[in-house]
C-alpha cells in the first residue's frame, strides 16, 4: 500500500496527540517513535497539536523541537485545552488515567484512538527478570503490583469496555493482544488493529552488504533493565572466545545504562571487543549499521523490538530469541536467526553458523530488509495509520 504524495485535504481537521513524554533538545530519546509518526502525519498533510502530559508540572508552558510545537502541563490543562479546542481525532499513546479522563470529563464524541504499547499494558509479573536479584527487588515489585499494576490493569479493562468515548486501539503486534494485554486485563478488544511501529526505511535504507561483514557483529541496546538481555550477549561472546575463529570476529557493543559496566566487565579483556558506553543518534546508528553485518540482540520480554527491527531493514542479520514477540517479525532461516529462550550457545553457534555460510548471510541480509520494508516501512505503519485516523473522522 503507497501513501499518495496528495495532501490531505483541508475538512480533515486538527487532530491532538496526547503522550506521556516526547523528545527535547535535552532529552532526545523520550518517545522518539511517537515524534516519527508525527513528522511523517505532518509531511501527509495532517495537522497535528501535541500534549505531552506530565502530571507535576502546575503550569502549562510550550516548547518546539525538530518543528513539532509541545504543550507540557497536568491533566488539568489538558481538559482545559481540549474545552477551548476543536480536534477532529484524539490519538493517545500509553493510556493511563491523566491521559483518559480528561476526554471523559469533558465528553468528547470525536474519535479517540489509543495506541498500546508495554507496561501500561500487562500484569504486574510479566517483568519478572528485573526483580530477581534480590528480596528487596521482589518488595519493590509487589508493592507496584499493588500501587500501580492492578488499578491500572482495572482502568484498562474498563476503557476497553467504555461505552461512552468512540473509542479503538490499536496494538503493536498480533502476539502482545492476545498473548499479554487481553489476557492480562482479562476482557478483549472490540474495536482494534495491529500496526507495527515505524521502521524508517528512509533513515535505515538497505544497503548490500559484504559478506566480509558477516565477521563484524553490533550490538546496540539500553543497559538499564534485564528485559534487553545483554548478559547473555556477553555469555554468548565468551562462548564464541573458546572457537579457533575467535580472532577473526569483531565485535561492537553499545549502549548505555546503570548494567553497563557490570554486564560487559567480562568482556574488557578481548583485544576484539569494542564498548562504546554512550547513546547515539538515529544518522549515527546508522552509520554503525553500515559497518557491521550481524546484529547480536537477544531479548527477554519485547512486543516488537524496534532497534532489532531497524537494523535488519538497513541489512544486518538479526541473531536474536525466540520468544514474545520477535517471530512475528523474525522468520528463522528466512529473514534472521532465532535461538531459543535463555539460551547463549544457540547466539554463539548461530554466529558460528554465518561466519562459515556466506550464502545464508547474503540471502538472510536481503529478505530480512525486504520482508521489514514491506511490513513495517512507512507505507505499511503511517499509511495506515493516517487511514485509521482518516477513516475514524469520517465515520
């Protein structure tokens, strides 16, 4: 499906896109994947107001980065801006509470369309792996259970269920509807689609690679929880130190994160491992994507996995895990390698398996991008989500 190059025309109306954080000149990766879509809803013509709502801040204020004009304020300021506004469509990322009641107190009958995402999601366990290091972790994660999980679990169920607002959502991936959030609020959908995030085959464009490049793997990921699974990166390298071509492998490691340090100290010691403890723009990731071939990104816990994702549209073989949501997106043997859970000698044979097979790295490299452009490039995510939202007003 093409977008069409035709602006939208001017009866659609102004649309308001309520969100929990947005990207600023100081903080560039807060959302970064709401900010995409709303540059490529501007560039189709779609006029967009953005309220990024952040409950301690008592008075409302602006701000505008890379074009897009942000109002920051409480739940209070934003039923105030949408009594004094006209919107056509209300687009709501992460809904939570401050974000919902606002549109019910002030009655709106336009259309609201609520995007799920993660942890707003799901029970209050799906998370298990970040509260196993210690008793007080586990304290810490029953008292969320009873602070935040199981009233936000309720209200979500309820908001399914609302008879009121002329509501639908729409999910990531097939996997996370019915294998986490219908489960987990415990009632199903009844008015939803499943849209990918963004893959932005503009800024990740495929680019045939070398099959020398098989021999370079990159690994970039956040070090702040265990849901990323680093460690076992790290396990599956000092596997891969103990094979006799160990030394014609090179390895890049980047991230950020308080695991940092810790998780890659192994590591230190290979003349052949390079850590790079640091953040790095999209124009710099990919950069990196054109020098490496494989992308090592094993995972515990992902409704998609975008950073995987994006990689494999600019043409590095994802090696990743076989679990929640990554085979709706990785085809094993067809468009990346899956290993099973928990399981970093099926990374490392993996990568064994690429360095003595050309052909499959060329062939993988390729369908990967092709199949990622197709189901997950522009035309496939904003395109139809500016449908969605078209579809919705018109309604």
């Amino acid at each position: 499906m093409a977008i069409s190059n035709r602006p939208l025309s001017n009866n659609v109306g102004r649309v308001l896109l309520i969100c929990n954080a947005y990207p600023s000149s100081s903080n560039l990766y807060r959302n970064g994947f709401i900010h995409r879509r709303v540059k490529g809803y501007q560039e189709k013509g779609l006029e967009v107001d953005v309220f990024y709502n952040h409950q301690p801040v008592a008075k409302a204020y602006t701000y505008e980065f890379d074009g897009v004009i942000v109002r920051v304020g409480n739940d209070e300021a934003l039923e105030k801006l949408i009594q004094e506004s006209s919107y056509g469509t209300y687009l709501v990322h992460f809904a939570e509470p401050t974000r919902i009641e606002p549109l019910r107190r002030s009655g709106v009958k336009e259309p609201v369309i609520v995007w799920i995402h993660g942890f707003e999601a799901e029970a209050w366990y799906r998370r298990w792996f970040n509260f196993i290091g210690s008793a007080e972790d586990i304290r810490a994660a029953l008292r969320k259970k009873t602070n935040y999980y199981n009233g936000q679990n309720s209200f979500l169920a309820g908001l399914m269920n609302d008879e009121n607002l002329n509501i639908s959502f729409v999910n990531v991936s097939d996997w996370f509807q019915k294998n986490i959030v219908e489960p987990d609020v415990r009632t199903e959908f009844k008015n939803s689609v499943t849209i990918p995030n963004l893959v932005d085959e503009k800024v990740f464009p495929y680019r045939k690679k070398d099959p020398a490049l098989r021999k370079k793997i990159l690994s970039i990921r956040p070090f702040a929880s265990m849901k990323y699974a680093n460690d076992q990166s790290v396990s599956a390298i000092l596997e891969l130190s103990k094979r006799p071509f160990f030394g014609d492998l090179e390895f890049t490691i980047c991230g950020q994160g308080p695991l940092f340090d810790k998780t890659v100290a192994p590591l230190r010691k290979f003349k052949n491992v390079t850590l790079k403890n640091e953040f790095f723009t999209q124009e710099e990731i990919s950069q990196l994507h054109a020098e490496h071939g494989v992308f090592l990104c094993p995972t515990r816990f992902d409704s998609q996995g975008v950073s995987m994702c994006e990689a494999v549209s600019s043409g590095l073989v994802a090696v990743t895990s076989n679990v929640a949501a990554i085979p709706e997106f990785i085809h094993h043997m067809e468009t990346g390698l899956l290993a099973p859970p928990e399981d970093s000698l099926a990374l490392a044979d993996l990568i064994e398996i690429l360095y003595f097979d050309e052909e499959l790295f060329e062939n993988l490299s390729g369908t990967g991008s092709s199949w990622m452009a197709k189901n997950c490039g522009r035309s496939a995510t904003i395109g139809r989500e500016i449908e969605l939202i078209q579809g919705r007003m018109s309604n």
